[in-house]
C-alpha cells in the first residue's frame, strides 16, 4: 500500500504529542518539564507543517501544563519552578505568566475554553490578581483551599477569611445563622464551609483519578488538616441604633441596652464537628436574648436581677455593654453593675467599628473620687475638681464633626483630674449625649457613692 507522504507527516507530530502525553501520566516534575520542552521544540520546527488540530493540541497541552506547574510549585513536594518553565518554554522568567495568560486566552474556544478558562483565573487568583470562588473546578477549588487555609494562620483569621467572600446577606435575606452574625463573621463562616466543600470535592477528584489533583494530593491532605482543626469566634450581629465608637478589642458576651430592653448576646464558636460546620461551644452560646426593662428602677444604681440570671456563664468570662443612642444612659451603668453581680469581668464599652463590627473598648469600674468629677447636668457636661469645675454644652455633640473639639477638650480637662474621675449620669439622659465623652473619660459607676 503507498501512503501519501502529507499522510505521514501529519502522523509524525500527532505521535509526538501522544508520548508527551505519556509523559504527564503522573504529573511528576522531571517528566512534566521534558513534555513541555518537547512540545516547545515541537511547535518551533513543525510548526509550519501542522495542521490546526495538532497545533492547537500542542498549544494547549503545553500552557496547560506549564501553568499547572507554576500552581504546584513550592507546594506538594514541587520545588519552586517558575525558572525552570521559563526554561522549558524559552521565555524569561519574568514573562512567564504573561505568555502563558496569552496562551491560554487564545485557546479560549471549543472544547479547550473549560480548562484554559479555569487555569487562567487559577493563575490569576494565586497571584492575587482576582477574586475567586470555589466552583467544582480542580485548579479554582485549590486555589480556594490554599486561600482558606492562609487565611486560618493569619494574625485575624476571621477577618482573613471575611476578604475571600461577598456577604452573603447582601442584598437580599439569609438564612437565620447567618443573619443572626456581624457582617463580617458571617462572611468568614461562608469563606470556612466553602473551603471545607472544596476540600471534599478535591478529594472525590483524586479518587477518580485527576492528574493534577493527584499531584497535589500531599498538599491537599495538609490544608484540609488546618481546617478540620480550625475553630472560629464570631461575634453578634450588633442592634440597629447602636452608634460608633472607637476601639479595638472584643468581648465574649455583649449586652445591648435599648429603649425597652436588655439584649444579651456572645460570641459563638464554629468549627468542624460529626461532619458538618456547627457551633462547637456552649448551647447557650450565640442565642439573642431579650429582657424587658422593668416598669420602675430603685433610685439608686444597681444591679437588675433579671439581667444577672440572663448572662450566659458558659460562654466566657468578660462582657461589653453597648448601648442604642435613644436609651437612657443610666441603664449602662445598671448593666455595669448587673456583671459584677454575675461575677464576670467587665471588658469595657461596646460600639460599632467603621466597618459595622461590634468593637470594644476598655473601662473599668472605680470607686468615685469626692473631689472630682464628670457629670452630665441638664444640658450640659460638668468637669469639677474641688471648687473648680468647667462646663460644655451638650449640643456640641451633634455636630457634624461628631463633636471632635469638645472630645479633644474633655480630654485635656481629664489629664489634669486625679486617676479614677467619676461619671455620673443624670437619670434621663440619652446615651448619644455621653457617647462621645465615654470614648475620653474613666467610666465608673456611682454605686459606690
């Protein structure tokens, strides 16, 4: 039989691209590296006597595997191989993504578009370049299991793992879980669970025998170990009329006091438990309660006997009290002295940060000194020491600089006041018009008065 020479020409690379393909079998380094070579070669010296399946085969095998190997590199047992693809394409190693983006956007059609599609926002998002969400795909959901896993060794994973998703209650409503969650822990909670799914998917894609996944596998196995581990403290959901404050730390339990209630909320635990993403701390923990204020108060502060039996005990031991701008100021010092009563620790006041997360920041209950004071009087703020006392209209704080001025002299008034100044706060007096002054002034109780 004669064969037509065109005949075998085109038979000749098209074998060559099957034994590079062989060579892939295991996705090992050494034989990835020597495929990619020879299909280098190949397209530089055929090139012009293939016809556009085998080329575009070539193509294809080559940047798909060149990038799977910069997605490996320096993990599962990879060295760091950014110079040695650079090497095996013939480009510098500075240019390396760049050609391999372009590549594989050209090979954005038929049935090479799923594949080149996915490696490209892989590369992308390994490079941090662009978002992504776990999808099913191999590449993405490792991707996405690495970005879970860095997140949890952060120095605030909860805020880590919050970057990775939108929130999931915006705009439109969520399920109570997460709906009873601050923005942002929320937010990191989805992030978890959706690493968790990655992990499992990866791993039913290794059992069927996906090459890439395959070649991860020891990689895959050590971070779906850290979030099997993780546990993650989320806070509340803050009330609606709480106003801003600045601080930093946070608490285990919150009260919220508002115009008609005491809100008693904590920070909940999740983690990995029986297979499912659950609250692995108290069952006390994370539920919302809501004590009604009683009709009538004793005329001295003191604890509200209702407010006491309410605060968890298995939650944790320090509480912050927050307050709606509309409540009467003189409820957050009743909380104040309902948690001594409970035998928690005060950690301080509560408020929202810039980002809507509840805040907190330090006070701590004193004995009033007799000769010093800040008070809030009628329409005005009094600062006393001995026979000397200045006095700051109120109104200032609803200006629209938040009153920054009045702060800034507030303070200045404090610095020259003994340590442990008393706050004493007129019976009626809504609690925007101390918000301000709490953020400068010791915060006591004037129980001991």
């Amino acid at each position: 039989m004669v064969v037509p020479l065109a005949a075998v020409a085109q038979r000749v690379p098209a074998l060559e691209i099957r034994e590079a393909r062989e060579l892939l079998r295991e996705y090992q380094e050494v034989d990835a590296l020597e495929a990619i070579r020879r299909l280098t070669r190949l397209l530089a010296t055929e090139g012009s006597r293939l016809g556009p399946h085998d080329t575009n085969e070539a193509r294809f095998l080559r940047a798909t595997t060149a990038a799977d190997l910069l997605l490996l590199s320096g993990v599962a047992g990879f060295s760091d191989l950014t110079a040695k693809v650079a090497k095996a394409l013939e480009v510098p190693p500075a240019d390396v993504r760049g050609h391999l983006d372009a590549e594989l956007q050209a090979l954005e059609f038929g049935r090479f578009r799923p594949i080149a599609e996915e490696i490209r926002a892989a590369l992308a998002a390994q490079a941090r370049e662009r978002d992504l969400e776990a999808n099913g795909r191999p590449r993405i959901d490792f991707q996405w299991l690495s970005s879970v896993a860095a997140s949890l060794e952060a120095e605030e994973p909860v805020e880590a793992l919050a970057r990775l998703v939108r929130d999931p209650c915006e705009p439109g409503p969520c399920e109570e879980t997460l709906h009873a969650l601050s923005p942002r822990s929320r937010r990191a909670l989805v992030a978890f669970q959706r690493g968790l799914v990655a992990a499992a998917r990866l791993d039913m894609a290794a059992d069927f025998g996906d090459p890439f996944t395959r070649a991860a596998e020891p990689e895959i196995e050590v971070l779906a170990a850290k979030l099997v581990d993780a546990r993650l403290p989320l806070r509340p959901r803050a009330e609606p009329g709480v106003g801003r404050l600045d601080g930093q730390g946070t608490a285990d339990v919150f009260v919220t006091v508002t115009e008609k209630a005491f809100v008693v909320q904590s920070t909940v635990v999740y983690g990995l438990e029986r297979g499912a993403v659950r609250p692995v701390s108290s069952d006390a923990c994370g539920r919302r309660l809501e004590i009604p204020l009683p009709s009538s108060f004793a005329s001295r502060i003191g604890a509200v006997a209702e407010l006491v039996r309410a605060l968890p005990k298995g939650c944790g031991r320090t509480v912050a009290v927050a307050a709606e701008d509309t409540a009467e100021a003189h409820l957050l010092l009743r909380a104040f002295e309902s948690i001594r009563s409970a035998g928690l620790e005060l950690a301080g006041l509560a408020g929202l940060s810039a980002a809507g997360e509840l805040v907190v920041r330090a006070a701590a209950l004193a004995h009033a000194a007799k000769d010093a004071w800040v008070e809030i009087v009628g329409e005005h703020i009094e600062i006393g020491r001995g026979a000397g006392r200045i006095q700051l209209a109120l109104s200032a704080l609803t200006a629209p600089e938040l009153g920054a001025e009045l702060v800034a002299k507030v303070g200045r008034a404090l610095a020259s006041l003994p340590s442990g100044n008393p706050l004493r706060i007129g019976g009626s007096v809504p609690f925007a018009a101390v918000r301000v002054i709490l953020q400068v002034a010791p915060v006591t109780s004037p129980a001991a008065h």
